[in-house]
C-alpha cells in the first residue's frame, strides 16, 4: 500500500511556509484544527507551504490557481493519497477511481443525472421532506443535523436505490461516522500501516464497511431481483452495459458506486442543509424574504417547474455552502513535475485546494464572513469569476451529482418553510472536518410549526 510516509520530500523552499515546530512541522496543528491551520495557509499567501513533519502540502488559496489545477492541467493531477484511506469504504467509486474506470463509470453513471431524470426527482424529494417534518412538533427540540442526515438519505433511498430506507437510517448513520472518523484517524497519524494492521483506527473501518455492505449489498440484491428500471440509479447501473464490449458493472463496481453516491449525494447534502438553517436562525430578515417569495404559493407544494420563480431560495442555500462548504478542501497528486504559481514542484507533490479559504477571501466577497445571499442572485453571479466559488469543486471531475444536490436542497428548504421555522439553541456551532465540514456535536433546534 502506498503510504504517505513514503513520500519524503524536503519541500520546494520558494513556496512561503506556514510557521510550525522544529522536526514536526504543522503535524499538530493538522491533527488539532485544521480549519485553523487552512486560515493559517490562506494569510501567507495564494500558495503556501505546511510540513507534516516530513511531508511537504501545498495549500492554494486562490481562484485561478485552483481553476489552473482543476481544469488548465488536470491531466497533470491525479486524487490525492488522502483519499485511498477512504478506499475501504468507497472502494473504486466514482470518487477514489482514476484513469481510465473513473472514465468508464462517469460514462455510465451520467444518464442517472441527465435532465430528464432530475426532474423525475422532484416529486420524490418534497414528498420525503414532507413525511420528514410530520414528526416535527410543535416546541420540540431535535437534532437539526440529525434530521437531516435521516431525511436526504431516505430521499436518496428512493431516488437512487428504488428503495425505502429510513428502516435503515441508524445502521448507514453509524457506518458513515465511524468510517469518517476512522479516515481522520489514519489521515492525521504520523505512522501510516496497512490496513490489514488490527489498529483500533481499522477495526473501527472495518466495522463501518460491514454496517454499510449490510446496506447496500441487500439493495443490489433487491435490484437484480426485479430487472427492471424503476427510474432509479441503481437501476441505471444494473442494466448499463459497455458500448464496446457490452458487459455490465459487477455485483462489487456497482457497490462502491453506491457507497460513494451514500457519502456524496446524501452526506452533503445534509450539512449544506443543515448549515442553511443555521444562517437563516441567525438572519431572520434572510429568513422573511424567503417566506415572502414563497407566500404565493401558499400551501401548495413547490415543484421542479417552480424553482426558476425562486431566485431568493437558491441564493440562500448557495450563499451557505459558500461559508460552510461541505468539501470544504480536496486534493491533488502532481503526476509530473509542474510549475503552480511561479514555483516548481516536483512530482508526487501533494496539492491542497482550499475551498473553503477560497470562499472566504475579502478581494472576492465583500465582508466575507457575513451571510449575504444577495451577492448569489443570478446578476450577482454572472458579474463574478466562477472560478471564486467551487463547492463541487471543477473541471472533469467536477462532482456528477451537482445538478441533483443542488435541485433536493432547493425543493427541501421550500417545502422546510413552508410549513416550519426553526430556533436554533447555539449561535455558535463549531464546524468538525471530516470527510465533509460538519457540525461538531449536531445542531439542537426547536420547532415552530405555522
């Protein structure tokens, strides 16, 4: 298994290097605050340089740099290493996969998101937001981020699987988290082993995959059963067959697409939910506008067809994934030597794209730690360089999901405040790291119904 430890490097010196301690680096910092240290990154300069003790990053904090990386050369990168501990998990999905199965799979997952699908979607969407929120009292508290978790995976159960599985919540939750934690746990350990090694940090992976297979092999399993296409991804990728040689996806490539599609398309889209609300309950002013644009719609559900008439409710949701970006950093493997920002890096050399730092830069957003869902109407954007905001990062491996992320926040949120508002009980949450930003500890809130 490549390691990172196998990666020695004294560093390219002409890049400006964030302070750390002798021998160690950054390593503490890495493993005690991140979203520090990426700040940290982001003051020194557009590309900065961390040690990991021994290990050289280099974190770019600039838009053109990052459209040069994720577009100009991204035949010159590969996914970065960090994310091969995630592999036990995702196995060869869409997000680990490289050359020429990355190619293959995206090829074959892209009629699940075609247009015509999307919109097939929409009604699925607001009909689980909708069965979500009957369990919201009036006065209650829950667990925002726990809610949400619980209602985009039933959502992704039936558009993606065919299949109800809120039965399942509990089981995909634990795995998810147990597998994220893990992750962290060998992403910011100074001695990389196998995976094979009974550390606590794999047994802890190991479990993670087996609650998730439970899961997820049962699904496959019921889709072959039926051989049909239900309108669904998994059905998609059942019957998808090879246009050269007209095989299919084994029981195992469709499983580590699924996988990835649990954590991509039903993890973050709860945070950014999540996140969303969290703004909203801080800027109540935001919050009646939106209650405004959706009032001539009364009760009535919000479909597809609507959302062009809701301009406010999509500049909400992409104004909180501006500030509380779900991948809020991912990363690159330079596949040869490469010059990035006047500097010449070697290759095997480790690119971190800080998005999140991106989005924060006072040169592109004005009062950049304010929540200003006007600066994400439709003029507003156009004004401004798209490569200033990438929260499904760019490029050939932009995320394939987008387009469906993007519709299920948007029928979520309107059909959501439609029918509640929500007091949340903190101001100030701190966000976790993981695999996606998170809110450390949940989001506790009380429901007003109206």
């Amino acid at each position: 298994m490549a390691t990172l430890t196998s990666a020695f490097s004294p560093g390219v010196n002409s890049v400006p290097a964030v302070r750390g301690l002798p021998f160690i680096g950054n390593l503490l910092d890495f493993r005690r605050d991140r979203l520090s240290l990426q700040d940290n990154a982001a003051k020194v300069g557009p590309i900065a340089r961390l040690h990991l003790a021994h290990i050289p990053l280099y974190v770019v904090t600039d838009a053109e740099l990052a459209h040069e990386v994720f577009v100009v050369h991204a035949d010159k990168y590969k996914k970065s290493r960090a994310l091969q501990f995630l592999r036990p998990m995702l196995g060869d999905g869409l997000l680990t996969s490289e050359g020429a199965t990355h190619k293959r799979h995206r090829k074959l997952l892209a009629p699940a998101f075609a247009p015509k699908r999307l919109a097939a979607y929409g009604e699925v969407m607001v009909d689980e937001t909708k069965r979500q929120l009957t369990g919201w009292r009036n006065g209650a508290r829950i667990d925002l981020a726990h809610e949400m978790m619980e209602m985009t995976l039933a959502i992704a159960g039936k558009t993606m699987f065919g299949a109800d599985v809120r039965r399942d919540a509990t089981a995909v939750a634990e795995g998810l988290e147990l597998g994220m934690r893990a992750h962290q746990a060998t992403l910011t350990s100074p001695l990389q082993v196998p995976f094979e090694w009974p550390l606590p940090r794999n047994r802890q992976m190991r479990k993670a995959v087996k609650l998730l297979d439970d899961v997820v092999y049962r699904l496959i399993a019921e889709g072959r059963a039926r051989g049909t296409d239900k309108g669904d991804v998994l059905s998609i990728l059942l019957l998808a067959r090879d246009e050269e040689d007209g095989t299919g996806l084994t029981d195992r490539e469709i499983r580590d697409e699924v996988m990835t599609l649990l954590l991509a398309g039903h993890e973050t889209t709860a945070n950014a939910l999540t996140w969303t609300w969290f703004e909203l309950a801080r800027n109540p002013a935001a919050l009646a506008r939106l209650r405004e644009e959706l009032a001539p719609f009364g009760q009535r559900s919000v479909t597809t067809d609507d959302l062009p008439k809701l301009p406010w409710n999509a500049a909400v949701i992409d104004e909180a994934m501006r500030l509380h970006p779900p991948a809020y950093i991912t990363g690159r493997e330079a596949l040869e030597d490469i010059t990035l920002g006047g500097h010449r890096l070697p290759k095997g050399s480790l690119v971190l794209l800080n998005i999140r730092g991106i989005h924060m830069r006072e040169d592109y957003y004005r009062s950049a730690k304010s929540f200003a869902p006007e600066r994400m109407l439709p003029d507003a954007k156009k004004a401004r360089p798209r490569t200033q905001y990438l929260p499904f990062g760019a490029g050939p491996r932009v995320c394939i999901g987008s387009h469906f992320a993007l519709l299920e926040a948007q029928l979520a949120l309107a059909t959501m405040v439609q029918h509640a508002s929500l007091r949340m009980l903190s101001e100030h949450v701190v966000p976790e790291p993981l695999v996606t930003l998170r809110p450390r500890g949940g989001m506790p809130a009380v429901v007003e119904r109206h």
